[in-house]
C-alpha cells in the first residue's frame, strides 16, 4: 500500500528563528532592563497562535499584525518596517543540520511532503535551503486555512490522494499538529521533542525522537 511521510516545515525540519531575528529588528528600541523577553516572545507566539484560528488571512499579513499586537501589550513602539522585516526573514531560514540527510534516507522508501501554516512564495526558498526534492509541499495558502483546524489536513490528503490510514505525520508542534491529529485515523505520529518538552499520555500513540536523525531508522529505511 502507498504510504507517504507528511512534515510540519517550520521548527520541524527548518531551523525557525524567529525569536532570535524578533530581538534583533527591535534590538533598538528593546529596554531590556525594563523587558522580559521571554515573557514578550511568548506573548508572540500566543498572539501568533489566535490569529490562525481566526478566518484566513495570508501568513505575511499574520506576522507583522501578531507582532505589533505583541509589542503594544508591551508597551513597544511598532513600526511597518519591523513587520516586513520578519516576513523578509522567513525564507532565509534553513534547514536543522540532521534534516538533509534523514530525508534523502526516507525518499529511497517513501513519498514525503510539507504541511505547512505559511504562504506558498515564503517557503518555496526554504525548501530550497533543504536541498531534498518534496512530492508535495502543501501550505494554509492553498488550504485556505491553518492548522490545527483540520481542513488543513484533509486538503492535504485529498491533494496527495491518500487516506489517513497511509500517513505518516512528522511533527515538532504539539498545538498545531499532534492535538489535531490524534483522531484523524493516520497511521503513526512521531513527535520531533527538539526542545526537551514533556509529552502527554492523552495524546498516544505517538513515537518520540530528539531530532530527525533517527527518523529513517524508526521508519524502516
């Protein structure tokens, strides 16, 4: 039976630096005496997270209003330039360094394919910066919608023309694709823990790897 391996992109296989790239476009009018940056890059992801369960709004727009909600709730000074800043940064980002080798490993066995919450023209060059030619790279822009709301998936499947009982969903993200993924019937999960989070009981099954580098073996490759 076909079988094909699915991957959320961002934090998954590509190194998202997006808190690192956040401080560095505000470094100037960062008071870190008087900020807790943790506290404001959670906040961003927070607001990151409530705009994609909102209706659909292109990704390079989500950013930038995400980020001026952020530093408002912070009492920081938003600029038009810092919201274009990011987007412009996301398609630089590259690959995790296991992620090239794991996937070449797992295309002598397998098809894989992207599931993306981003736009299409953003990750066309990150996918290049992988340098591993996809089947598919699916994103909310051609789902209309973003994950976790499940229409991302199903629009995924039907695009692929394959049932859930032949996926295989590789993911880092707990909120935007284990939580929605746990019903929807896919043959096996596998949770990428890149950052030493605690998993959950209520979400098995689901199999647990560090990084990538162990993925193809897991697989059977």
């Amino acid at each position: 039976m076909r079988e094909i391996v699915t991957f959320d992109a961002y934090a998954t296989l590509i190194n998202f630096e997006l808190g690192p790239t956040t401080l560095k476009v505000l470094d100037d009018r960062l008071d870190l005496d008087n900020l807790d940056v943790d506290e404001f890059l959670d906040d961003f992801r927070v607001m990151r997270f409530q705009a994609v369960l909102e209706p659909y709004r292109p990704y390079h727009e989500i950013l930038p209003s995400s980020l001026r909600n952020a530093m408002r709730l912070h009492g920081l000074e938003y600029r038009e330039t810092d919201g274009e800043a990011l987007v412009d940064a996301v398609p630089t980002f590259g690959p995790w360094p296991e992620v090239p080798d794991a996937l070449r490993k797992l295309k002598t066995k397998y098809e894989i394919a992207i599931i993306s919450n981003t736009d299409d023209n953003l990750i066309a060059r990150n996918v290049e910066n992988i340098g591993v030619e996809f089947d598919y790279v699916i994103t909310a822009q051609q789902a209309g919608a973003y994950k976790p709301d499940r229409q991302t998936f199903k629009h995924a499947f039907r695009t692929i023309g394959v049932e859930p009982s032949q996926v295989i969903h590789v993911a880092q993200g707990w909120e935007y694709d284990h939580i929605p993924t746990r019903d929807l019937g896919l043959k096996r999960r596998v949770w990428i823990n890149r950052y030493g989070r605690k998993g959950s009981a209520d979400y098995q099954p689901y199999d647990e790897l560090p990084d990538l580098a162990g993925l193809p073996k897991l697989l059977g490759c």
